[in-house]
C-alpha cells in the first residue's frame, strides 16, 4: 500500500503541478507523488480540510465506471465470457467505492479535520483502481484481438471449403458468428480500456489527450501475503481504531464491542479474500507457463511451415487467453493485497 512523507507538502505540490507536462509514463508505484497533480486535492490540501466535495467527486468516477461495467454486463447478458469481465469489475470497483464510502462516513461522523496524509490516501485508493480497470480491459482487448484474428482466418478458410463443397452454409454462418463475436468483444474492452484511461489520467489531473503511457499492476510481494498474520497487533489496532471511527464518543462500552467485532468480521473476510486471490494467481501462473512452452513450439511450427495461417493464429489467440488469465489473476491480488492494507492503515 503506498504511504509517504507529506512534510514540505506545498513545496512538493508546485513542483508537481510545474512538471505536469513532462509525465510520459504513470507508474502504479509513483501514483501518490501524481495524484498530487490534481486540483482539486491540491485544493483540499491548501484548506487542510478535506471537504465533502472532495469525497463525492472521487466517488461519482468510480460509481460512473462501475454503473457502465453494470450497463455493459446487460448488454453482454448472451456472452458469458464478457459478461463474467464486466461483472467481475464492476465488483471490484465496488470495493473501492465501499472504501472511500467510509471515508466520507468517517469524516462526517467526526466532523473534524481529515489528515493531510488520509486526503492524499483517499486519492491514491482511487487511481490504484481506475489504473487495475485500465489494465484489466486492455488485456482483454489485447487477447480479444488475437481471437478476432483468428476467427477472420477460420472464417476464411470455412468459404474457401465451401466454395470446395466442403463446407455447408450453416458452417459458414457459425464461422461467421464466432467472428462477429469476437469482433464486438475486442471493439468493446478497448472502448472500455479507453474510458478507464480517460479517468485515471483525470484522477491525476493529467493531460487526457497527451501520449502518456500507464504502467502495468505489479504483483504483491507474495512472501509477505505468506506472512500475514490476522491476528497481529498492528491489525488488532486497525480493528479497535475502526471500530472507534465507526461510534460517537458518548456511546456505550458494549456497543464499541460490537463495532470492534464487525470491524473483525470483515478484516477475517478480507484476508480469506486475499488468501483466495493468491491461489487463484498461482493456477493461473502456472497455467501461463504451461502455456508459454506451448507458444514456444507453436513459432517453430510455424517457422518450419508445419502449420495453417488458423491453426497458428488460434495458438496465438490460446497463449493471449493465458496471459490474460494472468494479468487478470494480478489485477484481482493486488486488489485485494490493497484493499487488506487500506484496512489496516485505517483509510477505509
């Protein structure tokens, strides 16, 4: 999770906004230092108080994205494939919401000053997962594209048969279908990929139109996923610091108990989510590899022209869908790596 020095926090903030022009790269781990390009945080830092406004305007980006992934989880409602990946961002979009949700929550609860530190996280908690969507979706196109191709050949290939009297109409409609599909999949996750990269580069009050390039989501340290210990004290704090957010002062003993407890309950199902993802990441790794080896001799293949133009495009298309799967298996670890750490820094 990122955290940071703020001394010096205004000397920082103009160099960043001065230097605005010269980012040419997001990179995930650099998001704090870039957030602070944004205006409205800049704003919020110069007040020292984090207003209401600044949550909300936070909030209406992700619940924007994740009412599209929604909008377009119905519209994909006969692809499954599509649909699992929208509806499976929109979720992990809501995590996020959810998060600065008791942010907002929080300072209301209160009604004090936010910490300049706790603003910033905000900010951050927000690009780290407009940067996973980006990432999300352009891997997917990226594998979609490899199908499309690939179904263009089978395509091809089925009307050359037909005009043999190998293939019947029926086959050349399916072919015809299959490549339709994959066309429409391809064309909507890089629309999708394109939306999300509009609004990280907003959230970091960046140029939208200047050609900046966005980082890939790094793995978590899995050694350090190993060793989380849930009943650690620095966790045991996060619960009882939650808990006592979560209350007004005046409550009773027996009602912080049971805030404290909730507090409990969802940092167990957060670290049974982080557990999952990991091994979910492992599969996955290890089906990439497998896959690998198998693309490896796919190009010698191809090389000793052992192979028809589909044959070699549907190999390219499988050893995509692997490394999709991947990315997609980072994507969901790192989530919930941040979303565990957030908890425990207090931030959500």
């Amino acid at each position: 999770s990122v955290s940071g020095n703020v001394e010096d926090q205004s000397d920082s903030l103009e160099t960043a906004v001065q230097t605005d022009a010269s980012v040419t790269s997001v990179d995930y781990n650099n998001l704090e230092q870039l957030v602070q390009n944004n205006r409205s945080l800049k704003n919020a830092l110069d007040n020292y108080t984090s207003s209401r406004e600044t949550y909300e305007n936070m909030l209406k980006t992700l619940e924007d994205e994740r009412d599209y992934m929604k909008f377009m989880q119905e519209k994909y409602e006969d692809d499954a494939e599509a649909k699992a990946t929208y509806k499976m961002n929109a979720s992990m979009l809501n995590m996020s919401i959810s998060q600065i949700t008791k942010q907002l929550e929080s300072q209301e609860s209160k009604i004090q000053t936010t910490s300049r530190q706790k603003t910033i996280d905000s900010y951050v908690l927000t690009a780290q997962s407009l940067m996973r969507t980006y990432n999300q979706m352009n891997t997917k196109a990226q594998a979609e594209e490899k199908n499309y191709q690939a179904a263009q050949s089978s395509y091809q290939a089925v009307l050359k048969k037909q005009s043999a009297g190998m293939a019947t109409a029926a086959d050349v409609m399916t072919a015809s279908d299959t490549m339709q599909s994959a066309k429409n999949r391809y064309e909507s996750y890089r629309q999708q990929a394109s939306n999300a990269r509009f609004n990280l580069l907003s959230a970091l009050g960046l140029d939208t139109s200047a050609d900046i390039a966005i980082g890939s989501v790094p793995l978590p340290d899995l050694s350090a996923i190993d060793v989380v210990d849930f009943n650690s004290s620095s966790v045991q704090n996060a619960r009882h610091q939650s808990a006592g957010t979560a209350t007004e002062i005046s409550v009773k003993s027996d009602q912080e108990s049971q805030a404290e407890g909730t507090v409990r309950s969802r940092m167990q199902s957060l670290y049974e989510q982080l557990k999952a993802a990991k091994l979910q990441y492992e599969g996955a790794e290890a089906a990439y590899q497998s896959a690998s080896i198998t693309y490896a001799s796919l190009q010698k293949k191809q090389q000793a022209g052992m192979l028809s133009q589909s044959d070699y495009l549907q190999g390219v298309a499988d050893y995509y869908s692997a490394l999709d799967a991947k990315e997609t298996a980072v994507v969901n670890l790192n989530q919930a790596w941040e979303t565990y750490n957030w908890t425990v820094k207090g931030v959500s």
